[in-house]
C-alpha cells in the first residue's frame, strides 16, 4: 500500500462520511458531491484550500501535529482514525522505517499466566495469528486452530473457511472488524512483511476482504463482544478484553467473559468439564 495512495483515499472517504449538518455548517442548494466540500474541510481545519488540497493529493511531508489535529476535528476522527493519520503522516516522512518485529514465542511466563485462566484465553499476534491459548481458549476457538485454512489466523479463518460464518454468528460484523484492525496495524507500519503477505493471499482469495478493505475504516480491536456457535455448547455471547504484552512486542492475550449466570456461562463451564475430562483421557493414555 502506497502511503500516498493510502492518505488521499482514507482523507477523501473521511470527508465523503460527513454531513454539513453534522459539521454544523449551513446547506445551499444542491450539493454535487457527497459530505464536505475540500474547501468546507479546509476552513473547518484552519488551513487554506490550496494546502488541503495538496494534503488530500496525498503529501502529508513536513506537516505538523496541530494542522494533524486540525483535520481530525474537521473530519470528526474517532481515536482509531486519529491514530491511523499520525501514522500515515509519519509513513510519509523522509526516515525509513524499519520492518517491525513481532515475537512468535510465547514465555514461560505468559504461558503461566494462560494456565492459571480459569476463562478462555488466546495469545494473538497484531495480524491475527493465534500463537497460543490455554485448553479452554483452544476448545473455545476449536474451529479455527482446526480450520482447513491455515497457519491460524483470525481474518484467514473468517474470509477462507465457510465454517466460519457457522461459528460466528454475526459474521458481517466480525469480518468487518478484522479489516478495519488490518487497516490500523498497516498504518502503523508499512514494512511488514508478514502483516502484506497475509492481506497479499487474502485479497487474491476472499472478494469479501476487498470490499470491505475499500471502505477504509479503521476500528481499535480492544475490548467487545463475540457471538458464537460452538459444536459441542451451542450459542455463547461472550465480552472480552484485550491485554497487550508489554515485553512481547506485538502479542498480547484476550480474555473472554460470559454474563455471571447466564446461558453463556453455563456453556463455559460445560465446555471446561468436556476440556478437562479430554486431558484426563489423553494423560491414561500417555501413562498406559
């Protein structure tokens, strides 16, 4: 993705999302584009027409954080999208960026601290690999670490296995979070390689990633709610939060909740009983 590219487009679908009403400015007339005029925009930000121009060609070079601040008031930028223009901005700087690193290996530490999770919980990378989880996360998540459609990955999951529209049960909505989530982690570096080549082999196979990379949403994946269809406990709606590993850059663990008395709950816990009882069996089997 051309930083270029990236700035005209993310700016000029930002402005389009904008109604003058919601920016406060009278209406005269037809309006032959839609949301903002560039030189509504422009005003709104305190910059001249001419100079936003020139930043919605995509040359963000040399500007400064408070013309930055600026346009995200203008264009009334949640945090994510804040976020992702600062990182534009600074991928169109004249410093090269080196290609970030993301741990594969998860420390005896972290692994500690997913065993001693009485709650489903998944290890993840920034790009969606599931690099580890503790036996309640797996069977949580069985579908995917069993999925046809491999290494396992949340958006190669979502986008290349038909199971996963039976599993999540809103799926349009999950699907629609991990490309805005994609989008934000490539703003934040352009030189990953590994974060190009999964969006690479997802945009050549899923036409549904494509549209909805076109919409250049960017979405935080923090904390939320998931809705899904395990195979053996049926319907779960579970919350979970998302705790970022400071000394593992990249990686961080989600956690996954149910309602305390819920349905939910009581299929977590029948889900631990089967999951325990598993690990019972396979511990007799290695000790025979």
């Amino acid at each position: 993705m051309a930083a270029g590219n990236e700035i005209a487009e993310f700016l000029a679908s930002r402005r389009a999302a904008i109604t003058p009403e919601q920016a406060g400015l009278p209406t005269y007339g037809r309006r032959r584009v839609p949301g903002l005029r560039r030189e509504e925009v422009a005003s709104l930000a305190g910059v001249s027409v001419e100079y936003y121009k020139r930043l919605e060609r995509g040359n963000l070079a040399g500007v400064s954080d408070l013309v930055l601040d600026g346009l995200a008031r203008a264009l009334q930028l949640d945090d994510a999208e804040r976020a992702y223009l600062f990182d534009l901005a600074r991928a169109s700087g004249p410093l090269v960026r080196s290609q970030r690193t993301v741990s594969r290996c998860v420390r005896p530490a972290v692994t500690q601290i997913l065993d001693g999770l009485n709650l489903p919980a998944v290890v993840r990378a920034v790009y969606g690999d599931y690099v580890a989880a503790n036996p309640l996360g797996r069977a949580l998540y069985a579908p995917l670490f069993e999925s046809v459609a491999q290494p396992a990955n949340s958006a190669r999951f979502a986008f290349l296995d038909p199971a996963a529209r039976a599993f999540y049960l809103e799926w349009d909505t999950v699907a629609s979070d991990l490309v805005a989530h994609l989008r934000l982690e490539v703003g934040r570096n352009q030189f990953d390689k590994r974060l190009s080549d999964l969006l690479g082999e997802l945009s050549t196979r899923s036409e549904e990633i494509r549209t909805l990379w076109a919409a250049h949403d960017v979405r935080f994946h923090r904390t939320g709610s998931k809705r899904v269809h395990h195979p053996l406990v049926g319907d779960l709606d579970l919350h979970f939060e998302t705790l970022e590993l400071a000394a593992d850059s990249g990686l961080a663990i989600n956690v996954y909740t149910a309602e305390p008395g819920s349905r939910s709950e009581e299929g977590l816990r029948l889900l631990g009983s089967w999951t325990a009882s598993e690990e019972n069996q396979n511990a007799d089997a290695i000790s025979r």
